[in-house]
C-alpha cells in the first residue's frame, strides 16, 4: 500500500496568502491545485514537503476574460474548462484541442492550466516507488548524485511532460508570476530550463498566477499532435504544436515546438528562412520535418524505444502542418 508522508496542510483563499505561506516556510512547501500528479509523487515519496499549500480556493485564479491585450487564462481554470471556452475554440483552437487530450475526463476535470503548465518532468528511473529506487540506487532527480540515462551528465534529463505547454509557446504566451516582490511577466518559452530537477524559473516563494494569450496571435492557423501508447491516460513520449500564419498559397511564419523528448520543449530554430513565402505543399513540410529530425534527439528518458521516437519526429511533424493548413485557421 502506498500511503502519504506526514505534512501540514493549509488551504488558503487569496494570492496574498499563498505568497506569505511561501516566503514563511520557504523551500518545505509544495503547493498543490488539482493534485492530479502531485499526489501519486507524494506517496511515491518524490516530493516529502514538511507543508502542502492547496490553492485550489483562490477564486481569482479561475478566471478566465478577455480584453485588449488578449485572453488571461487564471491558473486554476480547468482542463475541462479550457475544452469548453469559447473564446478558446474560436481563436486558440489548437490549445483546446491539446487540453482535451490530457489523460482522462475525470483527470481533467480535476487538472489545472497551471498545474499541467507545472508539471514535474517524468523519467523511467524517477517516477517509481521509494522501494525500486532505494533498490537501484537513487538517481540525479530524487536523493541521489548519478544520472541513469547519462551517467556522466551534470543535469537531470527527465522528460517534459506538459501537453498545454507547447501549444502555448507555439502562440506565444506569457506567464504571469507572483513573488514577494510584485508580479513578473516572462514569455512562456522563456518560462523553462533545461534541468529536469526543476524546469522552470519560479523560484520558492513564487506560483504561477496567470497565462496570457496576446492580441496579435488571434487568428492563426494551430494544430497539435500526440504520440501516447494509448489514446487516454498516457503522457506524451512526443508531441508536436504548431503555429502559422498563411494560407496554402504562400506561408508567412511558422513556430513548431517538440517536445516530451528532454527537459523543456523546443522551439524549433531556423525556419523562417524554409517557409517564408513558400506554399504550404508537401515539399515545404518535408522540409520542416527533416530540420525537426535534426534538431531533436530523444533520450531513454521513458519507457519506450528512443530511436522509434526520433524516427516519429518528422512524422508528426507533418502530420501536424497537414492539419494546421488543412483544417483552417485554429
């Protein structure tokens, strides 16, 4: 039986509190929203907080409007939610469709924006029971000094496993975080490092408030795609967003991210010099995916066979800017 460690727990109602019970308890909090992956790693003992901080009453922080500037996404506004916002559908269609496929109906019903843009990274030598790691040896991630997949590698590689979060890059969006000095903005690619150990920039004493989709990305042409051994439940061992704006006559920008292979997603380099003015045909796409399959080399990171992943990158990759230009502005 897997039981949960013994922690404090406190379930405050204003950003304001979540903030001072960081900076009080700094570095023995965990904070916890829909507790859809956060809970198995508590009784796999990969998190052992002295304090669980669940934010889930901040009512603030389930709204979702739209102004100007563009569509403020509050970090507790469910996956389910974000599968029905019709703000959503008719402007970022891509990310609502990347939303409906995380895990299960009843995962998401739970799960957060927040949470899943927060979601720790995975590997085959972490996420397993205090009794199996204890019995390997513990690894880079969780309690020990030596790396599994790279032993000689200084960082951890675990695998970023986010599916809104690619999607959000691809568009463009920007994290709002609140710290004991204010609110800060950083795009949501800028948002991730590539340490597995803890990929993003939020620091202790910070959370994750708001996502912001700007104004200027409105009306782009988005699709995104999922590699899973099954078509529910499982995390992604590679996906694909993309964004574009142009027609089939002539691309005029394009942003593909990959990721689920390393530690942050990736936001592909080099392309505009390969779409620019191009049609959107098969020849252009072939194109994107073979710089895709040069840019990203997959680790065994997970579970399943690297070099079947690698060989799957160009793959989706097409398939994904087949369904952004097939399927219309999403």
């Amino acid at each position: 039986m897997l039981t949960l460690p013994v922690f404090d727990w406190v379930r405050p109602t204003t950003v304001e509190q979540v903030r001072r019970e960081l900076a009080e308890h700094p570095g023995e909090c965990l904070l916890l929203a829909g507790g859809t992956d956060a809970v198995p790693n508590l009784k796999h003992r990969l998190h052992e907080p002295k304090r669980v901080v669940s934010w889930a009453g901040v009512a603030e922080l389930r709204e979702a409007f739209q102004d100007d500037a563009g569509l403020h996404l509050g970090a507790l506004v469910s996956l389910t939610a974000l599968t029905r916002l019709p703000q959503l559908e008719r402007d970022y269609a891509a990310l609502q469709h990347a939303a409906s496929l995380v895990a299960s109906p009843q995962i998401r019903n739970m799960g957060t924006l927040g949470g899943n843009l927060c979601l720790d990274t995975r590997c085959t030598y972490y996420n397993q029971t205090y009794f199996w790691r204890e019995a390997l040896g513990f690894c880079l991630k969780k309690d020990g000094v030596l790396c599994h997949v790279v032993p000689q590698g200084r960082r951890c590689v675990a695998a970023h496993s986010s599916d809104v979060a690619p999607m959000l890059i691809a568009y463009g969006a920007e994290v709002e975080i609140a710290g004991p000095t204010g609110r800060r903005r950083v795009t949501c690619e800028n948002f991730f490092v590539g340490d597995g150990i803890h990929n993003n920039v939020l620091k202790s004493d910070e959370l994750v408030t708001r996502v912001t989709l700007p104004a200027a990305t409105r009306g782009q042409r988005g699709a995104y795609r999922k590699l899973r051994p099954r078509a529910a439940i499982d995390f992604p061992m590679l996906s694909i967003a993309v964004a574009a704006r142009g027609d089939a006559a002539r691309i005029e920008s394009l942003r593909v991210v990959v990721s689920a292979l390393g530690a942050k997603p990736r936001l592909l380099g080099g392309l505009e010099s390969l779409v620019a003015g191009q049609p959107a045909n098969e020849g252009t796409f072939a194109a994107v995916a073979a710089a895709a399959l040069k840019q990203c080399r997959p680790l065994t990171n997970v579970p399943y066979d690297d070099d079947w992943r690698h060989a799957m990158v160009p793959v989706l990759v097409t398939r994904a800017l087949r369904d952004a230009f097939d399927g219309g502005a999403a």
